[in-house]
C-alpha cells in the first residue's frame, strides 16, 4: 500500500503520484488515468480506458473463433 495525502490547487483537490506509483501504472507524466467505482466502493485507477480493454478483449474472441474465415479474407 502506498499513501498519498489530497491537497488544494486552485479550486480543485489534487493528489501526487510517486514515480513508483506511475511505475506501476505504467504511465508517465502527461498520459491520461481512468478512475473507476468498484462495486465496494473503491476507486480503481488505470492508465488505459478499460472499455476499450473489453472491446479489444471481445473482439480476440471473435478473432479466434473464426481463425479459417479471416485468413481466407485476408
């Protein structure tokens, strides 16, 4: 576990993420993260928009379903 504290920019609360915490994220100054609520209430922080992670996901099935008919397209 790694704590953070929330502080005041402007008009806006702000936290500060470590270069071990971007390291895990995998991301770098300037990317965008992705917050999402978990059914208990916990915020989830990604660095790639999960939707896109499920579509992506979805559309390997698909893929691997229908192998032959791709490579005959192709």
């Amino acid at each position: 576990m790694i704590e953070t504290k929330i502080r005041k920019v402007g008009n806006s609360a702000v936290i500060t993420l470590t270069t071990e915490m971007l390291t895990m994220l995998d991301a770098k100054e300037g990317d965008t993260l992705f917050v999402v609520r978990g059914d208990d209430g916990s915020l989830r922080m990604m660095a790639h928009d999960p939707s896109v992670a499920e579509a992506l996901a979805a559309a390997e099935i698909v893929m691997d379903e229908n192998r032959d008919l791709l490579q005959a397209l192709a």
